[in-house]
C-alpha cells in the first residue's frame, strides 16, 4: 500500500506518538504517587487533629475505672463495660498512628477483646488493676506519640 505522505511525516507521526505513550504513562505514575502522598499527608493530619481528643477520651474512662476499683465487688460489671467502651477508641488511636507507634494501643484492644469473650466480666481485683495500669501505659504512650507529632 502506498502513502501519500512522504516518509518523514510517517516517521515524525511514529515519533510522536511513542512520545505520547511514553508522556501518558509519566503522567499516570505522577499520579499515582501524588495519591499516595495526598493520603499520607491526610492521615497525618487527621491523627494531629484527633488523637489528643481520643486519648483525653481514653483518659476519661482510665479515671473512671480507678474509681470503680475503689470499691471493687460492687462494682465490677460497672468497670467491665467501661473496658469495652474503651476498646473502640484504643482501636481507634491506633489507626490514627505509625504501626510501631499504636502496637500498645493496639495490644491493649486485643486483650481487652480476648478478655471480654473468656471471662464475661469476672476478673479478680488483680486483673483489674493489671488492665487498669496497661490503659495508663497505653496512654502515656500514646500522648509521647502526640509529643513527636508536633515536631514532625
């Protein structure tokens, strides 16, 4: 088949057009990196934004579980429900940071988790003062986690 152009036209249009491909598949990697930074960038905001009212939340419920350890038999189902009301929230603060950062967050969850399924809320005052001092852990960690936030 013969052309009617001549053939640098035909090869200037090959050109371009390997020109084209190699500029669309630029692009398309640009944008995939620029997504991936937009959603890191997001992410840490959102955890400089929120996570100082999750961990007050977590507090919250750590004070209210020493008074609840004050008087212990009565009440324990009391202090039993204010552990799982904390589990969302520690689950919660633990997205919200690096994966080292939450695995305190996220360990304390998971006993919770596992504490609520075996026992059903029949801890002896020792396990109870045990979880309560992991929750302290937890959020003093936690708030370290803030400190270096605020630097970054």
């Amino acid at each position: 088949m013969t052309s009617y152009f001549p053939q640098w036209v035909q090869d200037l249009n090959t050109a371009l057009s390997l020109f084209g491909v190699a500029i669309t598949t630029a692009g398309f990697v640009l944008t995939l990196y620029v997504t991936y930074q937009v959603s890191h960038i997001r992410k840490h905001y959102l955890a400089r934004g929120r996570l100082p009212d999750v961990i007050k939340d977590i507090e919250k419920i750590g004070s209210t579980l020493s008074a609840h350890l004050d008087d212990w038999p009565k009440n324990e189902r009391d202090f039993a429900g204010q552990l799982q009301l904390a589990n969302p929230l520690l689950m919660t603060a633990s997205k919200m940071v690096k994966r080292a950062d939450g695995l305190e967050a996220r360990r304390l969850a998971q006993r919770l988790a596992k504490s609520k399924k075996s026992s059903q809320g029949s801890k002896t005052i020792d396990e109870a003062w045990a979880l309560y001092y992991e929750m302290q852990k937890t959020v003093i960690a936690l708030k370290q986690v803030e400190k270096n936030m605020n630097w970054e």
